[in-house]
C-alpha cells in the first residue's frame, strides 16, 4: 500500500490485478508548479506498462486536477500539497485510492 496513493489502476495483462498510483508519481523531480498525468507520469518496468492506457490517463488527469484545485486554494505548489488532502477529496467523492477501498 502506498500512503500517498491516489488512486487503483487495473493492470490490463491479467484479471484481478490492481495497481495503487502514488501522489509523488505525479511531481516532476525536476520542475517546481507542475503535474503530470497520462503517460508523462513516473514509472518504470511493469508499472510503465500499467500505467501507459487511457484508463490510466483518465484517472491520473482527475488526480491531477484535484490536486491543481486544492493547490490553487490552499496557495501551495502542488509539491507542497499533502496527498492526504487529495485523498479526503477522493474519499467524499467515494473514490477508491488503496486496496482496501475494494478489498477491505
């Protein structure tokens, strides 16, 4: 389980198999005030597989614009946003962020 994800993506090579998209998978390294979402965001071996179809894209664009809104409010770089944040907003809009939103 990882503590800043913000949202399950179904892995499309073999039913049953979930994948949790961490908050810092979002955050370019590199340049401050920036979001990525689609294939633009951080992975690597299986997870590049994963995370390369438009489910994927479509669930990390939400994540992003979630996150863009309560930066925005907030007056923080989307950096300085605790994901903690984005997932009490997941949450009252009754989306699954960890496996246990879906498995219990």
């Amino acid at each position: 389980e990882a503590a800043d994800s913000v949202g399950l993506a179904g892995d499309w090579r073999k039913p049953g198999s979930v994948w949790e998209i961490p908050y810092s998978s979002l955050l370019p390294q590199k340049v401050g005030g920036l979001l990525a979402a689609g294939r633009c965001i951080s992975s690597e071996g299986d997870a590049w597989q994963v995370t390369r179809v438009i489910p994927v894209a479509a669930l990390t664009g939400q994540a992003c614009g979630i996150a863009a809104t309560l930066a925005v409010k907030k007056r923080v770089s989307p950096d300085q946003l605790p994901a903690a944040d984005i997932q009490a907003e997941l949450a009252r809009r009754k989306m699954p962020y960890h496996f246990k939103d879906i498995y219990g």
